[in-house]
C-alpha cells in the first residue's frame, strides 16, 4: 500500500556493479553532511560511492578507489560504542582526507590523541591555514569555515602537522608525505566559504583525480525503477502539492498508465490558507487527476503507539495523546505520518482497492532520511527529527517493499531540475518548500515554561555578552567563561558592539529543535532586543557566538518593538487547536504576500512563520493571564538544505520588506511581538520542530 507528501541535468547515478576504478570512497561514519560530500565530489564530475565505514581496506583496494573520505559523525573516538573501522585504510597508498570524526580516526591511529574540549566547537569560525599545505594551496591564510564536534586533537601524531588552527583548538591535521589529511570544518558545505576549493585540490592535485564521470540523465533510471517495481499494480500518491510530491507524481504519470496512479490531495487542517483550493487548480491544470479529501478532524483527533518511555528498551507500547493535546514535536510528526497512512488506507477502502496490490509513493527526499536517521541514507546518523515521511510505520512498510521513493537519492535543488526536465510550470517548481505536516509544526506547542536548572546561570552569562564592554569592568566568575570562548578577534569586536549599541539578551522559557555537533539538539532560545534600530550585522555575529558559549541554546532571535525589560518566565498554554491555527494562518498569509510583492521572494528558499507561546510585556506582579503569542519570521537562504544562513535584512533582503512584515503581523489579533530567527543551520534547523 501506500505516500507523497514533501515536496540539474541529474549526474548523481545509481551505483555500478564491480570495479570502481578511479572513483572515491566516502566512508560513513553517521554525519549530517555525509551525503553533501557525495554530492559535492559528484559536483565536480568525478565518481563517488558512500560505503559503511567498517569497509575493509582491502576491498577498498581491490575495487581501484583512487582516494577515500571520511565523513565525520556523532561518536567519540574513545566512546565503548565507537564504530569500528578498518585502520589499514590509512596504510594502503590512498589518499585520504578524513573530515572532523575521520581526523580523529586519523590521528588516533597513527599514535595522537584526541580529548573532549571545555570549549565546544559549534558554528562558523574563522581559522587560520597554512596555505603551504597541497589541501588549501590557493586559499587566503585566513578563511570562514564551519567547525562542529566537541573532540578535538590533543597530541598530534608522529608525522603529521598543524595546518590550520581556530585559536588553540587544531583545526587541520597533515602528512603530506603518506598523502593523509585531516580537517576539523566541514569542507563540504555552503557555511565553509572556500570549501569546494580545498575538495578540488584533495581530488586533482593530491589524488590525481580526473574529471571524466559521465553525467547522466536520472529521469529515464527513475521512470525504469518505477515500472520495474510497479509492474500492473496500482501507485497511490498524497499530494502535498509542493515541490517534491507534484515531481513525484509527474514522474509516476510518465512511468505509468493513467489508470495505475491515484493522486490524493489530503487536507490535513494545517495547510495555508487556500493552499488546497491552490493546489487543486495547479495540479488540475497538468492533466493530473485529483483527490481532495477532508481529513482535518482525523488528524486533529489522531494518535499513534509510542515507547513507554525513553529509558524502556522491552517491545512495550503506550498510546499518545490526541495530536490536539501533544506538545511533544517528535510525537506530533509520528502521529501526523501514521495518520496519513491510515487516511490512505481508508482512500484505499473507498475505492474497493486491494490493499496488497497498491503500493505508497512518497517524495522522500536525501535530507529527509538523513535527519531521520534512515539506514537507506545513512546507517550511523543521529535522529535530529522525524519525517513525517520516516516514521516507524513508513519504515515497516518500506520493509515490506510497498514503498515507491523516487527521489530518495536527490536533494533540493535536484529535484527542482528534474522537474523542469519533466515540464513542470516555473511557478511550480521553484515554489518554497512546504512541509507534509503543514503548519502543525510550526505552532511551538506547550503547556508550560521551559526552565531548567541552568536558566540563571545561562541568563547571567547572555547578560555579560550583551553588555561586554560594561560587564569586563567589573569582575564576574562568569566573565572568565565568557572570554575563553572568544578569539582576540572576537573579543575586540564584542567590545565594539556593545560599546555602539545598547543590548538585551536573555533566555525564552521555550526550546526549539536543533542539530549540534551531528547531534539532535532540544534547547532554549536566546532573545536580543534594543534600545536603537537595530544594527543587522552585530546581531549576526552575536547569533553566531552565543550557540557556542551556551551549549543549551541552539537559537537567537530579535524581538521587534521596544527594550524588553522584563522577559517572559511563563508561556500562553498552546496547542493545535483551531483558534491557534487561524492566527498563524493569517500571519503566515500576510508574511507571504508581502514577500511575494517585494519581488524578494525568489532570493529567499525559506520562510517559515512560527507562532510562540510567548507574551510579552506582561507585568509579572498583577500575575494576569498570558493569552497573546508571538511570531516569528525565519528566512534561510541555502543551497543543499542541509547547511544555511538567515537572511540578512539590508543585505539578502530589504529591511524594508521585513519591517512592513512585522507591522501587518502585528496587526493580527492576539499577537504580543514579531521576532526575526537569526540562527545558521548549524545549530538550529530550518524548521523549529
């Protein structure tokens, strides 16, 4: 049975049989990124396979790889449950380049060592480089690159040396000679500025890569997978009628006869406003038959089987609440994705259709299973949240091969491509991603404040930030804390700011999902307001250091309006409950509309519009109720939607365009304050939930 929710010429190709001469071997070792450095390699037309890390070496060997990467991963080189690899790969005459986890692997092996740092290494940094060094030959002495993991090198090993460090904290590792590399930064994302630079010289220059990897066009290999494991059967499809469902479809449409594909659009109670309407009439005009099924109260009213708890590893299951009561957000997505499949089965029931001769196409895209930590994308990833296309029933389903997942291997920006390939309309196709679960996860749900034990600590610690060129004046037992997280760099221009601009900054009793250090993050949000307009630039660079001095804050937000004296300790207890919905709905419409007329909205890939529990301004003697929530605005600008970057207002956007956002929102009943997210991915995800 079976799912489509989700949304350049193609080169990524599906994996050959036998030799694999003068390809590169990524080892996976559960990064994030992992797949990024697939595609980046594929990038530059050169053959990649991802294979487990405990590949041993003398396979690796024998099936001619020219060079291997080492992805980096989640786990410490000293934990009991470190993966296992093979260390003769390091001995066999390859080159290899091992990316965060894989240095350490690499020095370990060769006699270093590798502790845990005081200091976590999370966000982007400038480093300095030894651009002697083949792997950065080209590249400035000093570069932007994004660092994440909290081992680091301690004793570098017999016959490698420092080639770039970010303060006192080894960032790059080299034996020219054995043609060994280390990096502690992510080459292979957007965030490391220069990054495809040093990927070049690692493949051409050291490895003596060449660029021959024939390109080839991926719609004919999905369109043959689909007949192949379709045959005569009949391929349900859910329409979120965003980019990736509709390519999902269209590919399905050209795969198969007309009467094979059931394409239904679901309504499930969280879509925008008249996005079905809008979906219906677009997909109508391809030729595509469609579906609409009203389904807002089922989900509304739906639940699913979870663990009994965390710590309980026995087969035992409890129920959920209803979705309308849930506030946890990994069991809001677990409920949505098992409501689809019954919905779909229900579909399937009206239609006196059987069962096990329909199959569940999904637009599952690469990310998607990465984050979700599918063994089809990567074995050894760290769940950092559920798709509502991965859950445990999905992957039953999966297992049972009744799973058509077409664009399984693509990201982003390849699926746009495949689509203009298909002759999908522009409006269509370059339409910003929407997820499956619509708007309920972006409704931060709670039903009371989030403090913890640390909460005043971290507050004292974002007030000497904020007010640093004040706060080193007078001695603090914190403010030593505070100074060993910055560079000398840093230091003057923390000093800078706060000397120019008076600053607020303090904790939200709310946590939103994030991804630190290749790991799933579930932490507080960082509020910054001022008494002046605010200076965009200095609140970008507080919203990078921030995360890395408190590791309990994975987001920073500005709050619009005027000085917050007296922050929020109490939440307006939310859920997803129709009035809730409607407030975001139209704050959501009236976001968008505005982009949209800007002409802006093409240089943003993202926009979600968030609605908080937060209500501000409340004076918290006169105890009155919190009944108003806030908004927030969270633009991202990326390639890959694995890494990214807010986008800056008077820079990527005009501020103009932003402000009048936040007055019209403001506008809306119930909306306490506007807030702009000015968090990277690292560390906060696109989404919230």
């Amino acid at each position: 049975m079976a799912l489509c929710n989700g949304e350049g010429k193609l080169e990524i190709s599906t994996q050959q049989n036998g030799s694999c001469e003068g390809a590169v071997a990524i080892l996976d070792a559960g990064a994030q990124y992992g797949k990024v450095i697939d595609r980046r390699v594929r990038e530059l037309c050169v053959r990649s396979e991802i294979l487990p890390l405990e590949t041993p070496a003398f396979a690796l060997r024998e099936q001619g790889y020219r060079a291997i990467i080492i992805s980096g991963g989640p786990a410490s080189v000293y934990a009991e449950d470190a993966p296992w690899f093979d260390p003769a790969i390091f001995t066999i005459g390859k080159p290899v380049l091992g990316i965060c986890y894989g240095m350490q692997m690499m020095n370990k092996v060769f006699g270093g060592t590798v502790h845990k740092k005081s200091v976590r290494e999370d966000g982007v940094f400038s480093i300095g480089l030894d651009n002697t060094c083949s792997l950065y030959r080209g590249l400035q002495r000093e570069e932007l690159v994004l660092l994440t993991h909290g081992d680091s090198v301690d004793k570098v090993a017999d016959g490698f040396k420092v080639v770039a460090q970010s303060g006192n904290i080894i960032a790059g590792i080299a034996n020219e000679q054995k043609k060994l590399y280390g990096t502690q930064f992510h080459p292979e994302v957007d965030l490391t500025e220069r990054g495809m630079e040093m990927l070049r010289n690692f493949l051409f220059e050291i490895a003596g890569c060449t660029s021959n990897f024939t390109v080839q066009n991926r719609q004919q290999a999905c369109i043959d997978d689909i007949r192949e494991k379709v045959g005569n059967s009949k391929v349900l499809v859910l329409l979120s009628g965003g980019v990736d469902s509709t390519v999902c479809t269209a590919l399905l449409n050209k795969a198969l006869n007309q009467d094979q594909v059931i394409a239904v659009h679901i309504d499930n109670g969280f879509m925008r406003k008249k996005e079905s309407q809008s979906v219906e009439e677009a997909l109508t005009k391809l030729g595509i038959k469609l579906k609409v099924v009203n389904a807002a109260h089922t989900f509304y009213n739906g639940t699913t089987t979870l663990p009994i708890s965390e710590e309980d590893q026995t087969p035992r299951k409890r129920i959920s609440k209803t979705l309308n009561m849930t506030t946890n957000p990994e069991e809001k997505r677990k409920i949505i994705g098992d409501t689809f499949v019954n919905v779909a089965n229900e579909v399937i029931g009206e239609m006196n259709l059987k069962p096990e001769e329909v199959f569940l196409a999904q637009g599952t895209l690469r990310p998607d299973l990465i984050e979700s930590a599918s063994h089809i994308a990567s074995g050894k990833a760290e769940v950092i949240k559920t798709h509502h296309n991965d859950t445990e029933l999905i992957r039953k389903l999966r297992d049972e091969g009744k799973v058509i997942e077409p664009l399984k291997d693509f990201h982003k920006d390849e699926v746009r491509a495949l689509g203009r390939e298909l002759g999908l309309p522009e409006e269509i196709v370059s339409r910003h991603p929407f997820p499956g679960p619509g708007l309920s996860i972006r409704v931060i749900c709670a039903d009371e404040p989030y403090i913890c034990k640390d909460f005043a600590e971290t507050n004292n610690i974002l007030k000497i930030v904020a007010d640093f060129s004040a706060s080193v004046k007078k001695p603090h037992a914190l403010l030593q804390r505070v100074k060993s997280c910055l560079s000398d760099d840093e230091e003057e221009k923390l000093m800078q700011i706060t000397s120019l601009h008076s600053l607020n900054a303090f904790l939200l009793p709310i946590k939103t999902v994030g991804v630190q250090g290749d790991c799933r993050s579930y932490s507080y949000v960082c509020g910054v307001t001022s008494k002046e307009s605010p200076h965009w630039e200095s609140l970008m660079f507080l919203a990078r250091l921030i995360p890395r001095m408190c590791h309990t804050i994975n987001r920073v937000v500005y709050v619009f309006g005027s000085h917050v004296k007296e922050p929020p300790t109490d939440i307006t207890p939310t859920f997803l409950t129709k009035g809730v919905l409607s407030t975001l709905r139209q704050a959501d419409y009236v976001a968008h509309s505005i982009l949209r007329a800007s002409g802006f909205s093409g240089k943003i890939s993202q926009m979600p519009i968030i609605l908080t529990p937060l209500h501000f301004d409340r004076d918290p003697l006169q105890k009155q109720p919190s009944c108003r929530r806030s908004v927030v605005v969270r633009t991202f600008i990326t390639s890959d939607f694995m890494t990214g970057i807010p986008a800056t207002p008077g820079n990527h956007i005009p501020e103009e365009v932003v402000l009048k956002m936040v007055n019209e929102i403001k506008k809306i009943p119930g909306i306490s304050r506007v807030m702009y997210d000015l968090t990277s991915k690292p560390p906060g995800t696109t989404e919230w939930e």
